[in-house]
C-alpha cells in the first residue's frame, strides 16, 4: 500500500507539474498572489473532484469569508456588506487573474471595525448591568442579520457583554457564599434568586469584578488579535476557497505545515483533541487514543470550548477567534494546565483542568479482554484506529496486531469475538485489508477510484481464515474511513453483524498532502507551505459509497448522539454520495442467521430501562442544542442553569448500569501487571466501564445467537450428511 500511495502522488505531482503553467504567470513578487495562483492551479488539476469556478462558487466564497472574519456578526455593519456586495460574483474572475481586491477590501474595513469596536466594549463595561430586567440574546449569530448602524451595533455589543459577564458573576456568587459557608461550618442550598443573594455577599461589587474579568478578557483577546499580520488573514481567505471544494482539502501555511507533520508522528503535546470552528468557540470533533482528553474522560466529541484560561489565570474568550489561535491558546508544554470553560454536549457549563501532555502511543494499540458469560466465554478486541509505521510496515501495525490479539483469545477459548471501532477514526489502508482477510477466505475488501480514472480493486490473497467463528462489530457516528471499510466489506460478505448507531462517520474520501515547494520551477517567495488534497474516494464492494451515508448498523441501537448532526454530513461542502459497478465477491458461507439476530435483539431492547432512558437523553441533548434564545435575568438564567443541571445530573446514572458480565486480560498480560502497576490500572478501568457498556452487553447477547445458529446448522449439515 505503500507503494501505491507513492505511486498515486508522484501521478498528482507529475500532472501538475508537467503542465508547466503556460497560461500562468509566477514571476510576480507578490506572495499572496503566488499562493493563489499555485493552490488554484492545484485544485484544477489535482482535486478528485474539481469545482467549476463560476458565479456560484465566488458567491459561497463570499458568503463563507465573511462568515470566518466576523462570525458573531459584532464587527461589519449592514452597509460594509452592501459595499462588498458588488464582489460577491467578482470572485471567480479575481481568483483567474490573481486578483485579490476583494481580499483586500474586507481584510481593511475589518480593521477599522475591529479599533471601534475596542472602544464599544470598553464603553460598555464602563457601566453596571442591570439582571433584574427581562431581556434576552438570540446566539443563533449565523440566521442573524448584520446590524443596520452604529447603535444597533453597540447594543449587540452590550447584551453579549451582559451574557458574558453574567455566567463570571453568577461564578463569584456561588463561590462567594461557598465560602463564606464553609468559614460558618453550614451548609446552604443553591441559591435561586437575584433577592436571595446574601447581605455579606456585595452585589454591587460582585459584579463590578465581573466586567473587570469581561474586560480584561477581551483586553487579552484583541492584544493576540493585534499580533496577527495580513499573512495570517490571507491564509485564511485561501482556505476558504480551498474548502469550496471539500472540508479535508486544506492549505498548511509553512509554520502550519511544521505544526501538521509534527502530529502525524504523533510526537506533540497539549490535550490530544481535534476541533472545528464554530460562532460559539471551538467544538470537539475527535479526541486522540491515549491523549490527555481520552485519559481523563471529562470531555467529549460535542462539547464547545468557549474560553481558555493558563493554569489559573481568568481564561480568554474564544468566540470569534481564528480557530488556529484558539489552538496556540489550548496547546502547551507537557505538565502544564489549561482550564477550559466547555459548553457540554447537553448545554450545561462547565470549567474543566487538564493537564497537558504527550499522547501515550501505547494506548492507541490493539487491546483485548476476556468475557465471562453464564457458561461461555468470549471475546472484545478494542482497536482506537488503522495505525501503521510508514516507514517500516513490519515494526508494528493494526492488522498484525489484531491477528494476535485473534489467536490470544482463540487460545482463551473464545466462542465469539467483538471487534469494537466505536471513535474510530481510521488510518492505514493496508492494514484494513489485511485485516478484513482475517475473517474471509479471500476476495475484494474495497473499491479505490481516482478522478477520471478505472477503479482499483484491494483484495485479500490470502485464503487462510484466522477467525472463522460469530463476530460482531461495534460502531457509532464517529467510526469514520477506515473503520468504514472494514464494517462494510464485513456486512456485504454478511461475515458479521454490525452493532451501533444509525450510521457511522461517512468519510468516504482519499487525501494526500502536496508541497508546494516543489511544483514551482523557481521560486525566491521562500517556503510555500503544502496543500492536503482529496484525491480518491472508497466504495464498497457492493459498489456503494461510504461517503455521507457511512456504513448502516444491521441492529441500531440510540446513543446520545442520535438527533443531533454529526460526521460528514455535518462538514462543509461534502463530496456527495455515489456508487460504482460492484466487485465480484461471493457472500460468507457461514453460520449467520441475521433475521434471528436482529429480531431477538430487538425483542430484548423493547421496554429495557436503560435504553429508554440513553434515547430520552438524546432527545433531550438535541432540545437543549435547538435552543438559541438565552435569559439575561439573573433569576431566569440560574433557574434554566440549575433545571439543566438536575437534567444532567439524571443522565449520568447511566454510567452506573451493571451489565453483570465478567471482564479479564490475557495470560500475557497478566504476567506483565507484576511488573507494570500502572499497565494493571488502566486495563482494570477499562474493564469497569465495559461492564457499564449496554452495547458491548447487546454484543455479546448477539455472539449467543450466532454461536447458537452455527451449532444448529452444524447439526443440520450432520444430519443431511446421514441421511
């Protein structure tokens, strides 16, 4: 595969190199115009699917621009837009002739808006909020229209403020009287109303010391803002062309460039999360095996991180902010701690500390554990991604490791294996493959298609079966590309039945990254940076897509992710869902008897209290994410906040569901926990929350019904033999 992957990007690097810009210009002196020339010409020539740059697509540039520069609408008046307007079909053309005017129009009206905007909200905090009045703040910003003048305008400025400062003073109460409590040796309940505050806690004061923290806060936030140069701001004006052609085809600038090869060798250090821009703050779109989010398990994919605070120290807001500055602010040395202030997945508030650190490889291996059912024994091998050493594929990757996890547990006396790709968010094509010939004798795994070009087949050559017993396979939303093709070549063999979600990810699609460097024939610009480019997309061997639709669970089961958008349907501009001819490939001839799984699965999730209350928590999560209209009133607000909180707090006790099974490790493993107390630690926490796991459970109710079904069908092929 790693030849392959060579051989795809010398083709890309050829084609696009060969074409020698004939029609293009590169001896201009101007960086800016170089890079879009360049990534322009890239696209055209490179992208799986090429856009057509017409009126439509300048149009969403525009739209999209604006939308990055000034997403809560606080900074552009209705009359900068209607200024801009005469480009907003401008753009197709500009790009064309490395034009970048209309660049250069809003990157200076925003200066401008940015300095008065430092005086409204300092003009703002210079007067006390009033909480005792009824009044409200829509935080749907992106269906919010642009304020028609100056006074419009400080008035956004003044209730966003007020609801900024409002949750730092609703802080210093609580904490004012915790304290003061714990000094008297009583305890207090919450307190609920504005009039109920105690006489020794100032409210005057109080909250004079919360707009001090508002103010110093944005003090800090337009201090980091001042230290962006126009590089910064053009780098994100190329990326949102970029992204006009698909969410994973993006432009590395070289300092970002430096930042992307350092994480894909995994050698880097802060809280091990991935996050995605959003008006609100930064939301968490994945969170790394083995970093310090995954280890400390306070966070979760949903969550919206709004401010950033140093060890300590009053946080910075992040609404608003470039996403790549929210990173700088998040990341830091090993040992160190951020505290986050986290809008939950179910709305809630929270400030959470984590400890900054270096992703613990280990932890992103293969692992399994025994399971201890009744009479019977079987098996759960948890695999967080398709790693692979590059350079040397026979160091250490999934699929060797999961044929020894397979023969461990072959030798436990495993009578059924789950394989769990929940959070999975894949990797190594080759070892998919591989993998997948562990449970087949041979035949197509999955579908590869360039632009413009003959599909290639990824077959399993192999005909030994290393696993030839009932398996199943676990997945949620955020199994994604890897863990796809592994589902979904398992679910056309009908090989093993797939348990989760509705869908998974639906990441269908190929990216490699191009340095730029390299296609300019000679270039005193300096470093040019690298753009990742979608180059293939995968199909099943049934000839379906992966893209958007993802793989179908065969037994559907709710999580607290089952109304709400997540995954690839949930990016921008996606690559749409399509299907190729179907490879040949010959359905498993096994023991699967799907009907009986799949009915008795359902039979035993009707009426069952945890399932009920996992799907109200999710309908309940998807409410709490639909409601944009927030209270400014203190006693509204800390009502809504402590009704949220009893909520939540309802939600959890699905952490303490027993499901009674019996969890264990390996004989090898076994034998290391004499010498490793930590490696002993953390495989018993594990084994805690698998007994928590309703799904895992389902699992292994499935694995009795397959073992059951191959017994009889066993029994029958005697029988016929006899007669």
């Amino acid at each position: 595969m790693k030849k392959n992957f060579i051989l795809a990007l010398l083709v890309i690097l050829v084609a696009v190199a060969s074409c020698s810009f004939t029609n293009k210009s590169f001896d201009n002196d101007d960086k800016d115009k170089l890079l879009l020339d360049l990534i322009t010409y890239v696209l055209e020539r490179g992208h799986y699917e090429p856009k057509d740059l017409n009126d439509n697509f300048s149009s969403n540039v525009f739209d999209d621009f604006i939308d990055i520069v000034d997403p809560t609408k606080r900074y552009f008046l209705e009359s900068d837009i209607r200024e801009f307007e005469k480009y907003r079909f401008m753009i197709d053309d500009e790009i064309r002739n490395t034009d970048i005017t209309f660049f250069n129009a809003v990157y200076q009206r925003l200066m401008v808006r940015m300095e008065e905007a430092k005086d409204i909200y300092k003009e703002v905090l210079a007067e006390p909020f009033d909480y005792t009045l009824d009044e409200t703040i829509n935080i749907d910003y992106e269906n919010q229209e642009f304020a028609a003048n100056k006074k419009q305008l400080k008035e956004r400025w003044r209730k966003q403020l007020k609801y900024n400062t409002l949750t730092v003073f609703e802080n210093k109460v609580d904490n004012k009287i915790s304290d003061a409590n714990q000094e008297a040796n009583v305890d207090a309940e919450a307190i609920l109303a504005f009039s109920d505050i105690p006489t020794n806690v100032d409210r005057v004061a109080t909250e004079e010391e919360a707009r001090e923290v508002t103010k110093n806060t944005l003090d800090e936030f337009f201090d980091f803002v001042g230290d962006l140069e126009r590089k910064d701001w053009f780098v994100q004006y190329l990326n949102t062309i970029v992204e006009e052609f698909d969410p994973h085809t993006f432009y590395f600038a070289p300092e970002e460039k430096e930042r992307f090869d350092i994480g894909m060798s995994g050698k880097f250090e802060g809280i091990g999360a991935r996050l995605q821009k959003k008006p609100e703050g930064a939301k968490i779109v994945e969170i790394i095996s083995g970093g310090p989010v995954w280890r400390d398990q306070t966070l979760e994919v949903g969550d919206e991180i709004l401010k950033v605070g140093q060890q300590g120290e009053e946080p910075i807001d992040i609404v608003g902010m470039r996403l790549d500055d929210a990173i700088k602010l998040i990341k830091g040395p090993k040992g160190t701690t951020v505290d986050l202030t986290v809008r939950k997945v179910d709305g809630t508030i929270q400030i959470v500390s984590i400890t900054r650190d270096v992703v613990e490889l280990e932890e992103s291996y293969a692992k399994s554990a025994t399971i201890d059912s009744d009479d019977h024994k079987y098996g759960l091998i948890n695999l967080p991604k398709f790693y692979v050493d590059f350079e040397d594929y026979t160091e250490r990757n999934a699929a060797t490791d999961v044929a020894k996890e397979v023969e461990r547990l072959k030798e436990a006396g495993a009578e059924g294996i789950i394989l769990d790709l929940r959070d999975n968010g894949g990797g190594s094509l080759k070892t998919v493959v591989e993998m997948a010939g562990l449970f087949i004798k041979d035949g197509p795994i999955v579908q590869v298609r360039s632009s413009g070009q003959r599909k290639e087949v990824h077959e399993d050559k192999d005909e030994r079966i290393q696993w030839d017993g009932p398996l199943v396979i676990l997945v949620n939303e955020l199994s994604a590309s890897a863990s796809e093709i592994l589902a979904a070549a398992m679910q056309d063999y009908k090989r093993a039945v797939i348990i989760g979600s509705k869908q998974t990810f639906g990441k269908g699609t190929v990216q490699n990254v191009i340095p730029l460097d390299g296609i300019v024939r000679s270039n005193d610009q300096g470093d040019l940076g690298a753009i990742k480019l979608t180059t293939q997309k995968f199909y099943r061997i049934n000839g379906g897509s992966t893209q958007l639709e993802g793989v179908k669970s065969d037994i559907v089961m709710p999580d607290k992710y089952s109304y709400i958008d997540l995954g690839e349907r949930d990016q921008q501009n996606p690559l749409g869902w399509d299907k190729i001819t179907p490879a040949d490939y010959k359905i498993w001839d096994g023991y699967i008897d799907f009907e009986t799984a799949v009915s008795n699965s359902k039979k035993r999730m009707e009426n069952n209290p945890q399932i009920e209350l996992i799907e109200e928590n999710a309908k309940w999560i998807k409410a709490q994410q639909d409601e944009n209209v927030i209270s400014l009133n203190y006693d509204a607000y800390v009502q809504k906040a402590e009704e949220a909180k009893k909520q939540s707090d309802k939600f959890k006790t699905l952490r303490d569901y027993d499901s009674k099974l019996s969890f264990g490790s390996l004989k090898y493993e076994t034998e290391l926990f004499t010498q490793d107390s930590v490696l002993r630690e953390k495989r018993d926490r594990w084994h805690k929350d698998l007994a928590r796991d309703i799904y895992v459970e389902e699992a292994v109710n499935v694995l009795k019904d397959l073992h059951l079904n191959n017994i009889k069908q066993q029994e029958r092929k005697l029988v016929s033999v006899k007669g």
